[in-house]
C-alpha cells in the first residue's frame, strides 16, 4: 500500500491491528496481509498434455508447437530430437497417436502435429550439421542390431550418451521397414537417407549386409560388446493357410514392398490383383499395386465395414480415392488356378473374438465365390525370425523375453521395437519403435554405469477435461490442410502424396494449439487479478509468482487461465508470515506477537500527541 | 506572448490478445500504480478496473476518487493502494475536482510552473456518483471540456453503504432498497438510466465510450484513447461486485463477458468527430439473458415473466447496434420459453454474431 503524498506524524506511524507494521513515509505501507483472508491458494502447476502423453517417444508436442508459435523454430527442431531422432520420417509416416489424443478435437479439429513436425524435420534436413552432437566418448561399446526404427533410435541415445555404437543390419541397406516397408510416395528415400548419414555423422558405425546368426554369432556379440540391443523387428510374413498359397502369383506384402524399397524387385503384377487383408499394410499394398501397374485392386477383408478395419481412416479414404475397391466379410480358403493363381475361392467369414487378431470363423453354410485375379497380395500381419537367439531368451509368442526394462533376463541384452511389442496390445508403428528404442537405451545406460534401471514413465495428471480450461480464449478455427497430390496423378507415380506446410501453414496451425495445461505466458493471470499480487520478473513459463501475503484467493486468475495450467488447492496453513485475523491479538512468537509488544509500548512514544488527539 | 505548446503524453494503443487461433496478451507496461494490500472483498470487478486502468495510463497519472468502495474500502490507516498521486473528494463534486485539477495544471504550464508533459487525470467515480449523487458536477467537467478522463465505474449499485439501488442497478436486480416481495415480486421496476449515452447526447464534443472488464485489451486501449483525446472524456465501464452481484468470485472477468454477450451492456464509442455512434464490437458469442442472471443472487427470484421482460430489452439493445437477432433469443423474449429463476437450467442457445 502507498503513502504517496500523504505526511505521516510520528504518532501515526504504529504498526495496526497487531499485525501490519507502520508505515513509513517513504515505503508506505509494507504489508497489509489481506493474504489472512484466503481459503483456497492459487497455484501454478503444469500438467502432461495428452499428445505428449499419447506419443509413442513422448516428444515435447506442447513444447515445440509453443516455440513454432513464436518463430523459435531451431530450438523446437532441438526440443522434438531429444525423443525423436528423426522428425522427417515421423513427420510423413507416423500414425500420429498425438492427433488422436489432441484436446482440440473434441473441440473443433485437432492440431496437425505430424505436418508441423515434418516441417521442423525438414528444417533440421536443411542444417549443413545437425543440432545434436555426440557425447563424450565413455569408452564403452555397444552393437545395436536391426537399424529399423527401434534400433536407429536406440543408437541414436546411445551415441549421445557417449557410447561407441556399432549397427549390424542383414539388409543391404539401413532403415529396416522405414525402407523396405514404407513405400516411397510416403517417405521418400532421400529423406531417410539424409537421416541415416546423421547417425553416421555422430560417429556410429552402420554395417550392411551383416546378419546376426549368419555373419555374427550370439557369443561374438557377447564377447566384442560391452551391451546389445536386439532390435530385429518381424521380418517374416504370416499366411492366412490357404490351400494353394504356393502357387505362382501369390505374394507377401511384407516381402513385396521390401524388395521395391530396396531396389531389387522382380515381381510383375497382371492387370487384377487382389489383396488380403484390412491393415495398413494391406492399404500400403493396394496403393502399390497400382503404382506397379495393376489395372483393377480390391481389397479383401474379414472385417465386415471400413470402421472395423485397424487402419488410419485417413489412408483409407486417399487409397479409396485412387480407385482401390473394397470387399468385406470374406476370407481366402484357397488359390486356384493351374499352378498359376487365376482365381480365389472366398468364403463369408468374420472375426470370432472381438479384435481383429483373434482367430476367423469361416461360414462353411454359405456358397463360396470365386474371384479372378492374376496376382494376390497376402498383408496379414508378421512375425520374427529368431534361429539365432538362446532358447532361454524365447517365450511362448515365439519372439524375445524380456523384464519390464526391456531386458534379457540378468545379461547386458536388451530387446525394442516390433519384435518385444508384437500381441503386447501396442500398436505396431514407427514412434512406438522409437519410444522404445529410446527407453531401452536409457536402461543400457544404466546398467553400464551401475544405476537402477527406469521403467516406462507413468503419467501424471494428463489434462484431458476441457472444463479445466477455459475454451472463451480459443475462437474456433479450421485445421491447416497439408495440399495433395490429386488421386488421378498420384497413383501411377513415386511421387510423395502429401506435401509440406510453408513457414506460415506451420504456425498458423501451431498458433491453434491450446498449450493443454501447460502456462505459455499469455500474461492473462498477471492482467486480470485485482490485487494485483502476480508477478514475474521475466515473461516465462514458470516465473510467474503470486504474493501469497496479499492474495485474498478469490481465483479469479485460475477461471481465466485459457491453458488451465493454475489449480486451487486449499490453505492448510500459513507458512508465509502472514498470521490468521482470528489469532491477531494472540502473543505468539513471530510477526504479530512483535508488534503485539510495539502495540502495548505505543503509549510511551506519543503519550502527548495521543492525549490531545483523543 | 509565444504560444505555450502543451505536450501530450499520447499512449500508443495495444494490439489484439487474438492473433489468428492464438491468445497472446500484448505486452503491457511494467509499471504498477495499483499495488495490493488494498481491502476490497477478494475478486472485486472495479478494482480489476482501477488497476487495469492506471497501468494503461502509467505513472504520470493523478487519481480522482469520490466516495465509494473504491475510496472507503481501499484506502485505510493512511495508506491507499494509489501509487500516484491520488485524491478522495465528496462523493458529489468529483466533477468540479477534477476540473480544477486539470485547469490547475493547464495553468501551471502556461505561467512554466509544471514542465513535462500533461498529466493524465482520471476520475474514478462508482455509478451512485457518476449516475445520481455527482450526476451534476461530472455534466459540468465534461460540458466545460477539461482535459481529463471521467470513468464511471458501474457496479450497479451503492456498494459501499450495503448494496442500495442507483439508478444504474438493472431492472429485476435485487438491493437493500429493492428488495423482492410480493406487491413487487422483479424487485427493481425502473430500467437503468442509459447514462453513457445521456452523456454523449448532452456533450458531443467527448469521447465517450462503454467498456467492460470482460475484454481488458479493449477497456485499456478506451482509457487511452479518451486521454489521448483533447478535451474531455467519459468512459462507463462495466464492474460486477461479487458482494451486490452475489456470485462466486472466480466468475468475475467471466460476468463481464457475459453481460455484453446477453446484450444487456453494448459496448459502444462515440465519435465526437464524426458525430456518430461506432457499433462494430462484437462480441464471440450471443447467449439469452438467463445464462447471465443465473449466475448470480441478485437475480434468483425472477420469473419468467421477468426473464423475458429482460430478454426484450437486451433485444432491443441488439437492434440498435444493427446485430440481426437469432431466432432462439427472439423465442427467448416470450414468457412461455421460459423457466421461473428458482428453477431455471436456462436454455444453452448459442449464436454465432454476424
Ligand atoms: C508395410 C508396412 C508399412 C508400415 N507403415 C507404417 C507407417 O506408415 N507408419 C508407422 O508408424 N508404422 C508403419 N509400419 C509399422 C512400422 O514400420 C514398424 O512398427 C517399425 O518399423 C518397427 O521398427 P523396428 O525397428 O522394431 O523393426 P523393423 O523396422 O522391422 O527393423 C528391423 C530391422 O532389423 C533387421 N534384422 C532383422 N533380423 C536381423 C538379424 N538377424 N541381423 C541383422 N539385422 C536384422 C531387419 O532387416 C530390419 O532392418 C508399417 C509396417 C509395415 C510392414
Ligand atoms: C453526499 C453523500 N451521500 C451519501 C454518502 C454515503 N455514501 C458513501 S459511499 C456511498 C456509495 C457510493 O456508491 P457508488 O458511487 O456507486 O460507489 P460504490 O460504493 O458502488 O463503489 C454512499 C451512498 C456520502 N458519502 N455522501
Ligand atoms: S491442443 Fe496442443 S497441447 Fe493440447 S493436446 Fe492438442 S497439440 Fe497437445
Ligand atoms: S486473482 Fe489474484 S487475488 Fe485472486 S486468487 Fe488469483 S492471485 Fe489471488
Ligand atoms: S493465464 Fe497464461 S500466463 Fe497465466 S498461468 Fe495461465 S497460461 Fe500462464
Ligand atoms: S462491495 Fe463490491 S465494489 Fe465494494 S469492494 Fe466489495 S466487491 Fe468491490
Ligand atoms: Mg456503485
């Protein structure tokens, strides 16, 4: 409180009420604790937004999209490579879990986070060198097998950590199925080549052409390695068991747009192809196909609608735009055909579990089609090949047995990606690969250096309610829409469907995001409180201050956070200085009890002036 | 004699919170001459208004305060929250005050007794003196032209002696002096004086503008532009008093929003250039007046009847700033589409504003 021009005699400068000191002519009034009035305190406390909670690798969403807004677009690129290595092939492949969980979309759209993040990937391809420099050599070396995305990722940690890295890959090219799955017209090659010499450029050692239970053994790992992670993914794709699955003609998804990655395809498809299976394996499929030239695809599935069908809805409805037609609630019993494929025998089936890996109940009652074809693609899911790995390490899923740190019982073994996530109820995808890549990397970290290891981080406080913030500050706003390749030009070609944002798509979309439950300094808090008692000594999340001696609590602030970041919670206790009204006239040690003993010395310091002012 | 240059301190206005989808405040001054320690109740709207309002206007400011809340219940012990010089003067001659001080300081400059730029000198004046008690002395200020800023802050009420009707307390709005009973079941039967307006009408030469603590970027930039104007101004801003109001306090920015989204508060400027009336503000939303009343105390023992009587109004006030009306608040305007209070979950008709 001020005293501005207002002359003080000396027998008015007493401290009040037993608590609040005097004031002074040149300070004016220090504390006028209307703090004492508050039954619920205001406090600023930071949740976990819910797409960074969804992220497979929990990348900082919030936080890069927060820097995008305000043109910091190197240090959101830095931010997003702490989780993600490569933002450039997340930002075109990845099934985008973010989006799903996005607050925004149960409010209008939700925030394109892939496209802003292809954007910041694409940035940091730009770089002449990358952001992210490796750590200081610890002498230690680690082999990483498999350069797919879990095993990419888990180099990537590890040579920021200071290990010396060594990939061992079978393929004659790295990437695993970010090459030799996702087709081209999604991710480019370039593009992961470029990310693939930054693993490289941060002194990692990739060997091609080199496979673990064939060109290196079990023990050689053991023995040249300080620790290993398998990341092997699932190389080797499922049948449906048809009768006739060997006939000329009959082709594995997995396989087929391995060898088109890879440049060493020899299949030729006929003018009809069908595909098995409603995945986005099958989708990638169909879509390839076409490309491949094929005249006429359909798609076959045992799911009886497209909403049963465990795709992104998106990459259905561009794949049914190109001309793929769908056929559902059939199974293939059979090829037929004289040792080549020239029809198939379906039969109506549907799933007898309620998921779509659960086993298929074939309707023998009804008549089984016939369905001409000259090529048909099975894409029904993978599984591992592990010839090489100790029986020991198997378990009953026929891939790799690992605790809960993504290790191989008590050895320097550590196992990410497909090949430990497969019938976990994860889903299959890039991010979840890099996420756990990232993790296990950690846990080897660890385990050299002697410290418990982490489990999976558990959440806190994901903010999901809309009602814990405050929507009044958010006008609706359409969703940035990335432009497209129209489906007439796009499905013949290699080229890449979808296109980048420019520099103001990406923060005109990031300028939508509502910074779920994290304060980005709207300022809004320290404008509206009638103390005024919130401070902040810099503009920043996390130096906003409130003066819980004058806050009388009337949350008035925590209404108008837009990101619903303040919280009340209430006061149990006063540990500030500030003493309750009711306990004023109490002698207890402290603030008031001193001025309590002032108060009774008050008649010998103005005995005169008081005398005549009474 | 050379002619004396005045120099103005002519503050730059504030860019918009709402760029494109993002909220962002603009940056606003460092300076504080509302500091805390000041004992109005907790969430008090015209102290959000006062401290918005002199950070806007920055440290060369003088302070006016006629009796009220505002005087009473914030300066105690020799201490105001004012960290600028500041003056409490009767509750009827805040007008008459005020122009002295700014014929004081004109003279001053004249005779080159105050160098520096002219202050900005600003009467905070609750709605009891702006609308009743001083009604006068501010008429005079505001007719004789002196430079200075006249703010009613409107609370509706005389707060600081118990919540009595003004003539600002709104039609159905619950007082000391209106209380509801039988014989007058809506409790006030007078609609407000239309003072704002009153006082564009009688002094077109002044900026005169409403504003609400709802949109304070907007509120604070009207308090620059009416200091930045020559001559004088007056600016009624809305500020709900969670004493009279009886609400809970976090609602108060939020009250104010929604005062001006019912169209029980247009929000208007006239401009004492072109002489006319500048209705552009839109509010996001348009909501019937029952997701206003409901919130509060004051207003729980209206009727439908009441409801709609007050719907009406708020119609009207639409029209006059040429906002189409949407269907769900023309049927929100009849008695028989609404709930007694008591009982009232009112109806969630949201419109988009054209
Ligand atoms: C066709 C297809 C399309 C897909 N599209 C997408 C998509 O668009 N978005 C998305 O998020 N996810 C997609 N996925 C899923 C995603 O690709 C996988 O979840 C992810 O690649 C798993 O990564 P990983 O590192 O565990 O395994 P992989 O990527 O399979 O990598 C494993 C690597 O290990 C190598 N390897 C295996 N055995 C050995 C050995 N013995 N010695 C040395 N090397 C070995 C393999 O050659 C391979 O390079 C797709 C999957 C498929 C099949
Ligand atoms: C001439 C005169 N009449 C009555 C009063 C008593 N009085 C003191 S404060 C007050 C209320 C003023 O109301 P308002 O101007 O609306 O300010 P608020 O208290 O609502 O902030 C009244 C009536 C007075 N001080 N002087
Ligand atoms: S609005 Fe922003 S912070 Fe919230 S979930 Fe979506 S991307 Fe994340
Ligand atoms: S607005 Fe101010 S007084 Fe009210 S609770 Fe927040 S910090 Fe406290
Ligand atoms: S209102 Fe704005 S500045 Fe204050 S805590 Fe919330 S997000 Fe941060
Ligand atoms: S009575 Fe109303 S105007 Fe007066 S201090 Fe309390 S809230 Fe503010
Ligand atoms: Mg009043």
């Amino acid at each position: 409180m001020s005293t501005k021009g207002t002359h003080i005699p000396d027998w008015l400068a007493v401290p009040f009420a037993g608590i609040t000191p005097a004031p002074s002519q040149e300070r004016g009034q220090d504390l006028f604790p209307t703090g004492n009035w508050r039954a619920i305190r205001p406090v600023y406390r930071d949740k976990m937004p819910p797409c960074n909670n969804a992220c497979g690798t929990n990348e900082k969403i919030q936080g890069y999209l927060d820097l995008v807004k305000r043109g910091k677009y190197l240090d959101a690129y830095a931010l997003i490579k702490e989780d993600m290595p490569f933002p450039s092939v997340t930002g075109r492949v990845c099934y985008h879990p973010c989006e799903q969980a996005c607050n925004r979309g149960q409010y209008d759209e939700a925030i394109s986070i892939r496209a802003v993040e292809r954007f910041l990937g694409d940035l940091g391809q730009a770089l002449p060198r990358d952001v992210v420099t490796a750590g200081r050599p610890n002498g230690k070396k680690v082999a990483v097998v498999g350069s797919g995305p879990a095993g990419h990722s888990a180099a990537y940690q590890l040579a920021r950590l200071g290990y010396t890295v060594t990939v061992l890959e079978k393929s004659p090219k790295a990437g695993g199925l970010n090459r030799g799955g996702i087709p081209d017209w999604v991710l480019p090659q370039d593009v992961l080549d470029r990310e693939i010499e930054r693993l490289v450029e941060l002194g990692i050692t990739i060997k091609t052409n080199t496979e673990v239970g064939k060109d290196v053994s079990w023990d050689e790992l053991k023995k040249n390695y300080d620790a290993c992670v398998l990341a092997v993914g699932l190389t080797e794709p499922n049948s449906v068991r048809a009768d006739g699955e060997d006939k000329h003609g009959v082709v594995y998804g997995l396989p087929f747009l391995r060898d088109i990655g890879m440049g060493t395809s020899k299949v030729k498809l006929g003018p009809r192809v069908a595909v098995i299976g409603g995945g986005n394996t099958a989708i990638d499929c169909a879509r390839e196909a076409l490309r491949q030239g094929a005249e006429e695809v359909t798609m076959i599935t045992v799911e009886g609608n497209t909403s049963e069908m465990p795709c992104v809805p998106e990459d259905l409805h561009d794949m049914v735009a190109e001309g793929v037609e769908l056929m559902h609630g059939r199974a293939m019993t059979a090829a037929l055909g004289n040792g080549k494929v020239e029809a198939l025998q379906l039969c109506r089936a549907r799933f007898s579990g309620a998921i779509n890996a659960s086993p298929i109940a074939v309707d023998r009652e009804s008549p089984a089609e016939r369905f001409a074809v000259d090529n048909v693609i099975i894409a029904v899911g993978q599984h591992a090949s592990l010839p090489w790995l100790p029986d020991e390490f198997k378990n009953e899923r026929g891939t790799i047995r690992i605790d809960r740190f993504g290790r191989l019982g008590d050895t320097n073994f550590f196992a990410a990606g497909d090949v430990v996530q497969v019938g976990s109820g994860q889903p299959l995808m890039v991010v979840n690969a890099v996420g756990d890549g990232k993790r296990v990397a950690f846990n080897v970290d660890k385990v050299l250096r002697g410290v418990p290891l982490q489990e999976r981080m558990v959440p806190i406080d994901v903010i999901t309610d809309l009602a814990r913030m405050n929507m009044t500050y958010f006008p609706k706003f359409p969703r940035v829409r990335q432009a497209m390749l129209e489906p007439a030009s796009r499905r013949r070609t290699q080229d890449e469907v979808i296109q980048a944002y420019s520099e103001e798509q990406a923060t005109e979309e990031a300028n939508r995001c509502f910074s779920c439950g994290t304060c980005n300094a709207c300022d809004n808090c320290y404008l509206v409180c009638p103390e005024p008692c919130i401070v902040r000594s810099v503009r920043s999340n996390g130096l906003y201050k409130i003066l819980v001696d004058y806050c009388k609590g009337c949350r008035v602030c925590i209404e108008e956070c837009p990101t619903g970041c303040l919280e009340g919670v209430p006061e149990l206790d006063f540990d500030t200085g500030v003493v309750r009204m009711d306990t004023a006239f109490a002698i207890t040690p402290g603030l008031h009890g001193r001025q309590a003993e002032e108060l009774r010395r008050l008649p010998d310091k103005a005995p005169k002036d008081i005398e005549n002012w009474r | 004699m050379p002619a004396i240059e005045i120099q103005r301190q002519m503050l730059p206005m504030f860019p918009s919170p709402n760029q494109g989808a993002r909220f962002y405040n603009p940056e606003l001054p460092e300076t504080e001459p509302f500091v805390p320690g000041h004992r109005t109740c907790a969430g008090c709207g015209p102290s959000i208004q006062y401290r918005m309002t002199s950070k806007a206007s920055g440290d060369n400011t003088i302070l006016v305060g006629p009796t009220g809340c505002m005087y009473v219940a914030n300066s105690s012990y020799l201490c105001t929250p004012y960290n600028v010089p500041w003056a409490h003067t009767q509750i009827g001659s805040s007008g008459s005050f005020t122009a002295g001080v700014a014929a004081a300081y004109e003279a001053m400059i004249r005779k080159g007794k105050w160098k520096g730029a002219f202050p900005n000198i600003i009467c905070e004046a609750g709605d009891g003196s702006a609308s009743d008690i001083g009604l006068a002395s501010i008429s005079g200020a505001l007719y004789r032209n002196h430079d200075c800023l006249i703010i009613c802050y409107d609370n509706e009420q005389y707060a600081n002696t118990g919540i009595q009707a003004s003539s600002r307390t709104p039609y159905g709005g619950m007082t000391t002096f209106s209380p509801p009973g039988p014989t007058i079941p809506e409790a006030k039967k007078l609609f407000p004086k239309d003072l704002a307006r009153m006082m564009a009408a009688g002094h077109p030469h002044c900026y005169v503008a409403t504003a609400s603590v709802g949109y304070p970027i907007d509120l604070m930039n009207k308090v620059r532009k009416g200091l930045n104007h020559k001559g004088a101004s007056y600016l009624m801003v809305y500020t709900p008093c969670q004493k009279g109001f009886v609400y809970e306090t976090p609602r108060s920015i939020d009250l104010g929003r929604l005062v001006v989204e019912c169209g029980l508060y247009p929000i208007w400027e006239w401009n004492p250039e072109k002489r006319e009336f500048d209705y552009s503000f839109r509010p996001q939303n348009m909501r019937p007046v029952s997701e206003y009343l409901k919130l509060q105390g004051r207003f729980g023992h209206l009727h439908a009847e009441h409801i709609a009587t007050l719907q009406k109004f708020a119609n009207e006030q639409w029209r006059m700033m040429k906002v189409e009306l949407p269907a769900a608040l023309i049927r929100a305007a009849d008695a028989k589409n609404l709930v007694d209070m008591a009982s009232a979950e009112a109806a969630a008709a949201i419109a988009e504003t054209v």
